[in-house]
C-alpha cells in the first residue's frame, strides 16, 4: 500500500484523500476513457520549504493535449495552478508523485465522448525508486504497442495501458524485471512504461515519433542533455537485434529517471555502462537543482 499524500483535488475542491471516492457506474472505468499525466515532486536538498517540480510546462501541456483526445477542454495553466495549490496544501517531505487525471466521469452506459461530464482530479502518493537503479532484466514481449491510427497515442490515455500491464506481468511471471514492446511494424517500441535508448560505438539511438512510442519528457529531456554534452543522438526505428548486441541500453521515464538495463531475454548485456551513468548523474544533478545550466527546467513551489 502506497503512502498518499492527506488531501486530493477532486470536484472542484480539496478534500481528504480518503473522501475523494467515485461511483463504480463511472464511465471511464468501464471504458478506459481517462488520460493522466505522473510527475516527481521533491524537496529541494539544499533548502527544505521549496519543492522541486521537473518540467512542470511540459507535464501540463501533455496532459491538457491528452484531455483534447477526450473532448475536454482543460488549459495547461489550470492544470499547473491546481498542482500548486496542491503541493501547498500537502507540504510533503519527501519525494512523492502527483498523479493529475481526466476523465469521463457521468454514470452513463454509452462508449462516447461527447456530451459526457467530464471531471479533472489530482492526488499524490510518496515514491521512491521505480524499478532498481543497478539495472533490470527485460523480457522482449508478446504484446504489441498499440498502433497510433487506432488509439491516441500521444495522449496518455488510461485504456492504454491494458497493453503495458499484459506486457509488465508477462515479464515478471517470467522471472525478469520490465517488459519491452515492439510496435506494429516489429520495431522497438518502449517499456511498460518508460522509453527506450541504445547505445552502440559511442551513438545514442532511440525510436523517434513515428515509431508509435509515448512522448516521453525524461526522453526529450534526455536527448537534450546528451546532445549538450556532445553526444550524437540518432532518433530513428530501432531492430530488435540492436538491442542484444548493444553497448548499452536505458530506459527513460518519470518514474525510472534513467535506469540501466542489464538484460534482454537471454542476452547479457556489459556491466559498464558509461554513457547511461553520465546521462543519469546529469539528469538528477538537473532536477535537484545543482545545475544552473538547466535552471529553467525546475519550477519551484515554496510551501
Ligand atoms: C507508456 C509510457 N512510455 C513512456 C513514458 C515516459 O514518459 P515520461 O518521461 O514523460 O514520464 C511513460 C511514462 O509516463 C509511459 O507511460
């Protein structure tokens, strides 16, 4: 059981986390008509009334563009003005995940989007660690990523993510720590969750936008800090085959930051992995805000 933070935003207002409950006839339930967005929340080290929000813009853009696929129309300012309020009534201590979601939230039975009440709501839980900062093993799974002229996928829309759970417990029930999707067109596609990197003779390759991947923020973000530190990053489709002879291979997401991979089904993969630990010391310099170079990346809530 997680630790959620005391209050949630829900139906226009704060409530306590425990209050903020939903009817079992809500709609997006039964038709996986919600789009979320996850972002990481911490205290800045060096000064402990300022929290630490990585990206906030960007989180907020995405999930305003989500609601769009929903026929709901919700700013990227209002979005970021409730995240704030919301930080500011929590106070947390510690690092933590703020979990903003839309959806469909009338009790009607009909699969539709339009003329539905719609409803926004925002909750956060204490998080640590993801998945392991040493490395996983992954499994190549048998579930497909969904293809973009079927489903939204550049919206982080909640019904989607049938396809990372097939994919995360078809891993794990195999012994092995995440799964990894191709696409449609048996390239490589992302996790259950994060995207994916490779790297081969010193070049940072990763699929780009036309391979149905999710547009990962830690991905941008990752691919921007490589190219600043002189890096050659190639964003094009990536074979299967690539992967198990890679010099390294990460994965890249909110809740992974940049976590290395060590394994892919059989294949062993070398236990140095400088570029991946370059990358990552970088990237956590970054949202502790030690970077002055990247300042503008960190929003700041004072609480
Ligand atoms: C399917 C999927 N791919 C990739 C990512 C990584 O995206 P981000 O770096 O914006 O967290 C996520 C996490 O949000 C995801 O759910």
């Amino acid at each position: 059981m997680h630790n959620f933070l005391p209050f949630a935003y829900f139906q226009n207002q704060f409530v306590e986390f425990q209050n903020a409950n939903i009817s079992i006839a809500t709609h997006a339930l039964h038709y996986g008509t919600g789009a979320f967005g996850g972002l990481r929340g911490i205290p800045d080290p060096s000064n402990p009334n300022q929290i630490l929000l990585f990206r906030l813009d960007r989180h907020c853009q995405r999930l305003s563009n989500s609601a769009r696929f929903l026929q709901f129309d919700i700013s990227a300012a209002k979005i970021q003005s409730v995240i704030v309020d919301f930080i500011q009534k929590n106070s947390p201590k510690t690092s933590f995940y703020i979990r903003p979601f839309v959806y469909t939230s009338d009790l009607g039975i009909a699969p539709r989007l339009h003329k539905i009440e719609k409803d926004f709501f925002v909750y956060g839980l204490e998080l640590g660690d993801y998945l392991s900062p040493d490395g996983v093993s992954c499994r190549i799974s048998s579930w497909y990523r969904q293809e973009d002229r079927s489903f939204p996928l550049r919206g982080k829309i909640s019904g989607a993510y049938i396809t990372s759970s097939l994919a995360k417990t078809e891993a794990v029930e195999a012994g092995f720590d995440e799964a990894i999707l191709m696409n449609s067109q048996g390239k490589v596609c992302e996790a259950s969750g994060m995207n994916i990197f490779v790297v081969r003779n010193s070049q940072i390759i990763t699929p780009g936008f036309d391979q149905d991947i999710l547009e990962g923020i830690t991905r941008d973000s990752v691919i921007k800090i490589a190219r600043d530190l002189g890096f050659e990053v190639i964003e094009r489709p990536v074979d299967k085959t690539e992967l198990l002879i890679a010099d390294e291979v990460f994965l890249s997401g909110t809740a992974a930051k940049v976590t290395p991979v060590k394994q892919i089904e059989n294949y062993q993969l070398p236990q140095d992995k400088p570029i991946t630990n370059k990358l990552r010391d970088k990237l956590t310099a970054i949202t502790e805000n030690r970077d002055p170079a990247y300042q503008d990346w960190v929003f700041k809530v004072e609480i």
